[in-house]
C-alpha cells in the first residue's frame, strides 16, 4: 500500500525499520509508521497496525544513505559531547 504523506498536521512517525538484502548490492527497507498518538495508543493495545512503506534501494543508493547516516550519527555524537572547559 503505498503512503501519502500530504502537508497535514498529521507528520508520520517512525516506529520500526526491517532492512532486507537481495539479490547482489540491493536491499528492501520497510519503514512501519503511524500517523496519530491515537493511531500510537490503538498499536499499542492491539488494536490497529502501523502503516508501512516498502524502497528498493540500488546498490549506489545505498551507498550514499550509509554516507547520510554516518554524518548524521557523528552530529548527534558532536552534540552530546561537553562543550569545552571542565565539569566540576
């Protein structure tokens, strides 16, 4: 089912990320979302499922996502490390 994702209030929210290789270099990622703190709570009891979106991503995809991810994973590293001078 593909996801729409218009310019509401409604931003979706990440919950889940499986990632999938196939054959040589390709992967299959599937990102389950939801779209509502009412749609959280009703996951959260059983009572709905998340909503899900499949990418084939190609192997030069891939490697330049990998790149994006490293890059974002040193920022968030950057800005938890103390800003100069000493604790005491």
């Amino acid at each position: 089912m593909p996801a729409k994702f218009e310019n509401t209030t409604k931003t979706p929210n990440l919950i889940n990320v499986h990632i999938n290789a196939l054959e040589p270099g390709n992967l299959i990622v599937r990102l389950e979302y939801v779209t509502s703190q009412e749609h959280i709570e009703r996951v959260r009891r059983g009572e709905a499922t998340a909503e899900s979106v499949e990418l084939l991503i190609k192997p030069h995809q891939a490697r330049k996502i990998a790149e994006g991810l490293v890059r974002q994973a040193d920022l968030i590293e950057a800005s938890r490390q103390p800003s100069g001078g000493s604790k005491q």
